[in-house]
C-alpha cells in the first residue's frame, strides 16, 4: 500500500460520525508507538489488535511498511557510527509532573504504555520540537534479555520509548505518515543494585493491569528520570516503528547511558503482565533489521581510532572537498616525479648494459682457458 493510500485509511479512521468511537476512544487504541491498526483488525473490540510477536515475520502482509528499507530496530555497530558535532545534547521540557495530575497506565496486550500530557516536549537536540504522546517498554523474560535495539551485537535487558511528534503538525495520527513526524527516544535498562525510584512509579502499578486492555490511573512523576541523565551522548538515525505500521516516520535517539532496575524490579517487569490469549507477555521485542547503506551518527567521538567525523554541510564542507582535490594533486605530481625517476633510472641501466657488453665479451674471450686447453 502506497503512504498516500495508508493516509487515506487513517483519515477515514479519523473521519468523524465513526460509530461509539470518540476520538479519545480511538487514541487510547493500541497505542504501542501509537499505532493504529486499519479497521479490520478491529473486530475483537477496542483494545485488541491482531498482530503478534510470533508473527513479526508476517507483518508485512497486512503492513507492507514493514517489509521497507528503513526499519526498526537496527544494531548499533559502534565502529561505524560517524561523529557528528551537530549532534546538541538533547532538552526536554515539562517532564517533572505534579503528583496530583493522574497518568494513564495501560497493558495493551503488546506492552505497558504511560500515556503522557503533551506539555511534555523534547526542545533541544532535534531541528524541531517534538511533544510526548507515550512511553512504553519492550523487555526479554527470564532467562533472556530483551532491548530491541543493540549494541556491537550485544542485547540488554530491556528497552524505554518515549515518542513524541512534531509540532508541525496538530496531532500523533497526522504526524506519523511523514517522514518528519516522529522522535522516540530509546534507552537500555539493565539490572543494577539498587531499586530504581523513577521505574517504580510505573512497576509498582503492573499488578493491577495484569490482563490485556486493563488499565490504571498512576500520579505524575519526574519522567525525566526514567531516562539517562546524560543526555548529551547518543546514537541518531532515521528508522521506523518497530511494531506495525512500521511506518518508517521516526528520527531515533538512543541514548549512550543506561538505566539500572534493580534484580527485583526486571522480574516484576518480565513476569507480571499476561497478553490476549493469557499467556505470559514476554520478548515483547523486534528483531534488528538491515541498515540498507543508513549511516548511525553519534554524538561524541566513540573512539578515536575507528570514529569517522561526518562531514558537515556549509564552508568546513568546501574545505573537506578543497581537501580531496590537494590530495589527489598531490598523487599525481608523486605518481609523474616516481615515472620519471624510473624511466631515468632504465635509460641509465641500459646505457651500462651497452657499455658492459665488450667486456662480458672480454670475459669469454680469456686467452688462457684457451692455453689451458691446450
Ligand atoms: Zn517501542
């Protein structure tokens, strides 16, 4: 399906006169990223939608966008992401809530999503600004990490989104189908020793919510410190959703910092939420997927020996192709010098070459091996 023809499906989604279906109605659907399913999908009820983790390599079929070239999750290969000096620490405004305004906390059957006021807004380190819809988690189960993005290869335990979208437009369902609409950002939890104050606002409310399409109101928090508190070292590339649509709508930020839960505090996580069919809701993750050519920039030097400095657009740009062209002069005038020498060398050789002939000759005409024969 072409995106001109996904847009249409949606606004038919948003059209108004939809019956029972209030706006708020269809944005508290499956929001995993904020995605909306397309109308048959939802025939088992609001709350449900069709598509499972099992089956994430048929996704495709009913979401072409999944099957595209600039999908989520991707593996971070430290020694190919470029420095980039434009990458500014990234600013987040409104994310310390007052206790008093109440969250909606949900198990949708794909994750645990906090829904967020859009008060809350990423305002530094994006070439625009960006207002929060929801945060979730993706995680592993027991015996098994689950990040869904990795590192040189390596899986952490688990995984944060926070998505937001773009100002520019008056709404999530409008900014996803552009390829300008969405930021997420992306941290790694992993297993520290200490019970962690900002996850447990959330982990503390699981048992509550235990069945698909159950949820609970929580009050605010500092949603900040769900998220590392460096936030100046980070990877950054275009992908996608890494649910279905899969649209591939989003600029990624994933941080370089990692969060620690406590031992306790993963197990509550891995153990506590059940899916549709009342089983466990476990590797609620996605594969990483091909990075057809897209390039990982980073915000700081990841090391120094392997780290290539992208080259920037505007006058030090110039100066990087000034570079090249010295370069290459140079080459030649080495390579013209290096061809000269040689055939100045060869001339002289074979000048010798003619000079040495008598005497060679004279070697072979020794008068005494002939007396010696005789
Ligand atoms: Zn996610």
């Amino acid at each position: 399906m072409s995106r001109a023809a996904l847009l249409v499906s949606l606004l038919l989604l948003a059209a108004p006169g939809r019956p029972g279906a209030g706006s708020d109605q269809d944005q508290d659907h499956d929001q995993e990223h904020g995605s909306k399913d397309p109308p048959h999908s939802q025939e088992k009820g609001p709350g449900h939608s069709h598509w499972s983790y099992e089956d994430r390599e048929h996704w495709y079929v009913d979401y072409p966008d999944c099957a595209g070239t600039m999908q989520s999750p991707i593996n971070i290969d430290i020694t190919k992401t470029i420095f980039s000096p434009q990458l500014r620490p990234i600013q987040l405004s409104g994310y310390s809530l007052p206790a008093n305004q109440k969250l909606k906390l949900r198990n949708n059957g794909h994750t645990v999503l906090l829904e967020l006021p859009d008060s809350l807004a990423i305002t530094g380190g994006y070439a625009q600004q960006y207002r929060a819809v929801q945060l979730h988690l993706h995680w592993g189960s027991l015996s098994g990490h689950g990040s869904e993005h990795t590192v040189n290869g390596h899986r952490f335990a688990a995984e944060i989104h926070v998505v937001h979208y773009n100002t520019r437009y008056d709404s999530f369902k409008e900014a996803m189908v552009h390829p300008d609409g969405l930021a997420v950002l992306g941290a790694f939890l992993e297993v520290g020793p200490r019970e962690n104050p900002y996850y447990q606002e959330i982990l503390g409310h699981l048992y509550k919510i235990q069945e698909e399409g159950e949820e609970v109101l929580v009050p605010g928090f500092n949603i900040a410190g769900l998220l590392p508190a460096n936030l100046k070292l980070y990877f950054h590339y275009n992908g996608s959703l890494t649910t279905p649509p899969c649209y591939q709508t989003v600029k990624w930020t994933v941080f370089n910092q990692t969060m620690l839960l406590s031992h306790d505090q993963m197990s509550i996580l891995v153990k506590t939420l059940r899916n549709d069919d009342g089983k466990p809701l476990q590797k609620n993750y996605r594969l990483v997927q091909d990075l057809h050519g897209r390039r990982v920039l980073a915000s700081f030097q990841t090391t120094l020996v392997s780290a290539r400095q992208l080259p920037s657009e505007g006058p030090s740009s110039s100066s990087f192709h000034a570079g090249d062209v010295l370069a290459v002069l140079f080459g030649v005038l080495f390579a013209i010098t290096a061809m000269a020498f040689l055939l100045y060398i060869y001339k002289h050789r074979s000048q010798n070459t003619r000079l040495e002939s008598p005497t060679k000759s004279k070697v072979i005409y020794t008068a005494a091996s002939t007396e010696n024969t005789v």
